[in-house]
C-alpha cells in the first residue's frame, strides 16, 4: 500500500484510520519534515520538539525518533 506524504497537520491525524506499518511510520515522519519546513521552522527546532518531555515516549525513544527526523530531513529534498 501506498501512503501519500501529509501535506498537513489534519492528515498526519488521518492517519490513524490506517493499519500501522513501516510504510504509514515513514510517511507521517517525512510529512512532518515538510510540514515543519512549511513552517519556516529549522532542523534545530525540530528536533527540540522531539526531545522535549512528554508522557508518551521515554528519553531513549524520543532521542531515537530524533535521529531518524534528522535523516529524514537531510534526505529529502526541499520543496
């Protein structure tokens, strides 16, 4: 199945109506990217919402989920 990037915050939620998969993961993380690029907002502020504390992903998880928004950013290309 194909998952189209979000190009919007709404459809990053609208995701959740899908079975979850690698593919549906990598999608809502490659929307972000480009939702936050959007925004104006830099690699730096990204990551920093990522890592801030919240109660759904531990430390370790939130610095791994940081990493791969790093190589996401830097992989796909600018629009």
């Amino acid at each position: 199945m194909h998952y189209p990037i979000p190009v919007n915050p709404q459809e990053i939620v609208d995701l959740r109506q899908q079975p979850i998969n690698e593919e549906m993961i990598a999608a809502a993380i490659a929307g972000v990217v480009q939702i936050a690029r959007s925004k104006g907002q830099s690699l730096d502020d990204l990551t920093a919402e990522v890592l801030a504390d919240d109660s759904l992903l531990d430390r370790d998880a939130r610095r791994w989920l940081s990493d791969i928004v790093v190589q996401a950013w830097q992989s796909l290309p600018h629009q």
